[in-house]
C-alpha cells in the first residue's frame, strides 16, 4: 500500500483502512497480532504516533483488542464488522453519490439499474 500524503483522507484513516483490508483479504486473522505501530511507521514512513492513532481507532471501533504488554490483536468478529460498516457506510455513500449524479445527468431509474447490473455480471468489472 501506498499512503496519500497530499490526499484529503488523513494518513491515520489510512493505515486504519490498509489494516482493515488486511482483514477482509485474511491476511490478518482473528486472534492474530497486528503490525505494532513503529513497524507500521517504519513500513510507511511516518510518525509512530500517526500509526498508533490508526490502530487506536480500530481498537475503539472494536476491532482490534489490546493485549497488555503483547501489542494489538484482531478481534474475533473483526472481519465482519468491517464488512458492514463498509455496506452500512461507505457503500451506502457511493450509491448516494451515485443517484445523485444520475438525476443530474437526467437518468432514469432503469439506465442506472442496467449500469449496475452490467457492472454486476463484469461487462465494466471483472471481479463477479
């Protein structure tokens, strides 16, 4: 992974969502110990304490849970917390997005139900 240092997504936000993905590919695995936060500062260059904002929030998000003296380790549920807060959240967003341009550019309901179902069967993505 590569960080956006000049992005509008704050670097803490995303170690937090790399090590999410990390999860969700199962890489990392319930009850498995997470990068430390100067492994992950080493790993991309930043402040230690930047990476230990990110794994903070995945530890008060619940899916992280510390280990006194032993570092962070992945939750029991983690993977399927993410899962839905990406569905209840950043999913839920991009259709937002995603109607709002289609009424802007005067679609109908159908065009766009059509777009997501080509998209869907992998005419425009071919991971379905």
């Amino acid at each position: 992974m590569i960080l956006n240092t000049d992005g509008l997504k704050p670097i803490y936000i995303q170690v937090a969502e790399w090590i999410e993905s990390e999860i969700l590919n199962d890489n990392l695995k319930k009850d498995e110990k997470v990068y430390s936060q100067y492994k992950l500062a080493d790993m991309y260059n930043i402040n230690p304490a930047t990476a230990a904002k990110g794994l903070t929030k995945l530890a008060d998000e619940g899916i992280l849970y510390d280990k006194r003296g032993l570092g962070k380790f992945v939750s029991t549920d983690a993977k399927q917390m993410i899962m839905d807060k990406r569905k209840n959240q950043t999913l839920k967003q991009l259709v937002n997005d995603l109607i709002t341009e289609a009424c802007n550019l005067e679609m109908s309901e159908k065009e766009i139900l059509q777009m997501v179902r080509n998209a869907w069967k992998g005419e425009t993505n071919e991971s379905h």
